[in-house]
C-alpha cells in the first residue's frame, strides 16, 4: 500500500479528486465504463462535494460512471442518514447523473434480505465479466472500522466476496456492507482520512500487528491492483516510521 500525506485537508480533497479522475478516465479508457464504490461519512461528502464543483465536474464522462456503496445504514433512502441520500445531494443531484449508473442497497427489506439483493444486484452488473470494482472508496472510523467491517463482528471472517447484514450491538442499529474479500478484489482502494482524531487509528492500521476483530480496517488490501491512504499531517501524526 501507498501512503499519500498532505499538509491540509484540502489538500488531501485535491489530491484524492486528482486520483479518482486519474482512475475514472484509464478505466473508461480500458473497458468503457468506470465503476466505484462509495463511501459514506462527512469527509467524502466534501469529496464528493468537490468533484461536483466547477474545478472536476468536467474532468470525468459522467455518463459512463456507474456508483455503488461500500455500505450503507438500515434506514430509508429519505433519511439524514442514508449514505446513498448524502451521495445523492452531494454528487448526483449536481451532476445530473441518471437514476440507471446508480445501484443503492435498498433498505425497504429486511437486513440480511438487503444484503443478500444488494449481493444479486452487483453480480448481475458485472454478469460474466470479472467481478471487480474500478475504485472502492474508503474512510476509516476512530474505532479502526471501515466500510460497516466493525470490531467483533461475524462479517470480518468471510472467506468469499459478497454483500453482509451488520448488527451493532452497541449502537442496537443494522447496516449492510461489502465485506473484505470484495473490496480487495477492487482494482484500487483509495482509504480518505484526516484529522488529528483519527492519528491513533490510523496507527493501529497501519503500523501495530495484526489483529483483525480490533482493527478491522487491517483487512483490507487490493489483490489486484493498488491501495492508497490519502491522509493529511494530523491523521499521519502518530505514524513511527515518519518520524
């Protein structure tokens, strides 16, 4: 994996929104289209946010980018905490993108039947080609989660790729997420993160031996292609082997 540090935040956005691009047109390139994964949470709604600004908006065929979710929460697609809502304001509505290049988990079923049409959903896109995803975007939670891979949970020892039903004990909520044998087969994963709140994490992710059902986000690796951190100097603080 590669590590990308930045002075600011902002800086770190830039250089992300440069990478999806990057990515978005050699996949276009190579195969016609460009599929992503999303991530949810405040930093890539500002992600988001800047690749639908003036500055990007060009840069990208829109029209042959298809979005998919890494995870998404048990509510509806109407709800303040809908992933897909978030993406929705920030990056569909913006672009114009059409309803069809869009695939959202749909949240009206039961959990694990979510994940299970979610599951059927993706494969069918992807039909006999090579189940890979272009890109998987990634944050990481200060408890060293990423996507809905949370600690001490079933989904962290699947063997195969596929979608999972995630109940939170402590949160009493379900989500519903790709699990890790699925992001790693992705061509890249971009992990955003910054902050100084989120120095320890990234720690533990990067740097403390193994230790998956503390660390989920230890899991996660392209098998194919490339894994790269965007983090800015606070998120990077506590890495040893930068000082």
């Amino acid at each position: 994996m590669n590590l990308n540090i930045f002075n600011t935040a902002d800086e770190t956005l830039m250089a992300l929104a440069d990478y999806f691009v990057k990515i978005a047109d050699a996949s276009i390139t190579a195969r016609g289209k460009f599929t992503v994964a999303l991530s949810g949470g405040s930093s890539p709604k500002k992600l988001y946010e800047l690749l639908a600004s003036t500055s990007y908006a060009d840069q990208v065929d829109w029209t042959k980018v298809y979005f998919f979710f890494g995870d998404e929460r048990n509510v509806p697609q109407t709800h303040k905490d809908s992933n897909y809502l978030m993406a929705k304001t920030a990056l569909f509505d913006p672009l114009l993108i059409s309803p069809a290049n869009v695939f959202a988990v749909d949240t009206s079923f039961e959990p694990a039947e979510a994940a299970e049409k979610y599951w059927q959903m993706i494969s069918t896109f992807f039909d006999e080609e090579e189940l890979s995803f272009d890109l998987v975007l990634l944050g990481l939670g200060d408890n060293s989660h990423t996507a809905s891979l949370f600690p001490h949970t079933p989904v962290l020892h699947d063997t195969t790729p596929g979608v999972k039903e995630v109940w939170l004990e402590d949160q009493q909520v379900w989500r519903i997420t790709l699990n890790a044998p699925l992001i790693n087969d992705a061509r890249y994963i971009a992990f955003l993160v910054y902050g100084e709140g989120k120095a320890i994490a990234v720690h533990h992710i990067l740097e403390d031996d193994e230790d998956i059902e503390e660390y989920p986000a230890q899991l996660i690796d392209s098998i194919v292609g490339e894994t790269e951190w965007f983090l800015d100097e606070p998120a990077a603080a506590n890495l040893q082997e930068l000082e």
